[in-house]
C-alpha cells in the first residue's frame, strides 16, 4: 500500500480486500471439505474429521513460517 500511487489507493486497498476474503472463503470451504471427508470414515468420524482439519492447518501453518523465513533471508542478503 505504500509504495501505491496517491490515486491508486482505493483501487490498491479494495483488490487486497478482494484477495483477503477471496482467501477466507477458500479456506472454509476447504476445511469443511475435509472435515466432511474425514467425519465419515470412522465411526469417530468427528473425532477424525477434526484431527484431519488441524492437521491440515498445522501444515499450511509450518509451510507459511519456512516460506516468510526463506523470503526473509533472501532480501536480506541482497
């Protein structure tokens, strides 16, 4: 945002909004899918529905860390 032009700030402010939500609703759907998926294979489908959907997050969660780390030792090397 700040390196976005003055003129340039609503249309910059509403496209990270957009990808904000766009990124909310894909990640609910997602989880819920997998929830769905991992409710019925059990009979503690719940109990594996959850663990599925925290597993998942804890992934997602672990890849994100090692890709800002990365990102972050690479500007500064430069």
């Amino acid at each position: 945002m700040a390196g976005a032009e003055k003129d340039q700030r609503g249309v910059t402010s509403a496209l990270l909004a957009l990808g904000r939500n766009s990124g909310l609703i894909t990640g609910a759907s997602a989880m819920g899918a997998l929830f769905a998926l991992g409710s019925g294979t059990t009979d503690h489908g719940g109990g594996f529905g959850l663990e599925l959907v925290f597993a998942a997050a804890t992934a997602f969660v672990a890849l994100a860390l090692g890709l800002s780390t990365w990102a972050t030792r690479k500007s500064a090397s430069r």
